[in-house]
C-alpha cells in the first residue's frame, strides 16, 4: 500500500491565498497595461522581462517577486499598492492619485477646481 502525503488545512488555506492574490495581480498589470495602450512585448522590454513571463504575471500563474512589483508599479506609473487591490473603484482613484502626485502644486490645485466645477455643474436630478 501506498501512503499518499496529505495536505493539511492550513497550508491549503496558504495555496489558495497566493493563487488568488497572483490572479488579482496578474488582472491588475493587464488592465493597466491595456490602458495604457501598451503590448506584452513592449512591457516586458521596459521591466527587463522576457514575454512569457508577463504572460504568466498576466494569466496569474507566477508571482512577482518584490523587485519586479516595484519596477511594475513604477513603469505601469501606478503606486505599489494598486497592484494588490481586488477593488476596481479602488484601483481607478489609487491610479488618479499615483498620477497627481507626479504634478506640481499648483497643477494639482487647477484639476482640483476644475473637478469641483464640473461637479457643479451637473445636473443632480440625473
């Protein structure tokens, strides 16, 4: 008879997490890719990777390491953190912010008018 190694819970439970963590990563590089209007190809030139390692980043089969999150983050021109969010809402006002930090002050406060005057502007009725 042959004894089967067994799984226990715990590190069950462990795989599960970094599957799902890898696949909300993975969904994140490619819409901000996407977005971005760049190729596979192309991102993986400007993160020193080959393209079928973006492929599996991408499809949520391989997790990133520490170095190649940050260079992620930082040519994907989104914070760190971004990266991790299973929440689109969240990730849309954290890639807002990852943008108006690279501003000027006083740049940042022009959008902000600008942003309060459109609200101002809308119908509340609609």
């Amino acid at each position: 008879m042959v004894k089967r190694k067994t799984v226990d819970e715990p590190e069950r439970a462990k795989k599960a997490e970094k599957a799902e963590l890898q696949r909300i990563m993975g969904g994140n590089v490619r819409r901000l890719r996407e977005a971005r209007g760049l190729s596979r190809e192309r991102l993986a030139e400007m993160v020193e990777r080959d393209t079928s390692t973006i492929n599996r980043i991408e499809n949520g089969t391989t997790m990133m390491g520490a170095p190649l999150i940050a260079r992620m983050a930082r040519v994907l021109g989104v914070s760190v953190d971004t990266l991790f969010s299973a929440d689109p809402d969240d990730l849309r006002l954290k890639n807002i912010q990852a943008l108006l930090v690279q501003q000027p002050d006083q740049d940042v406060s022009r959008i902000e008018r600008m942003i309060r005057a459109y609200f101002q502007t809308q119908d509340p009725d609609v």
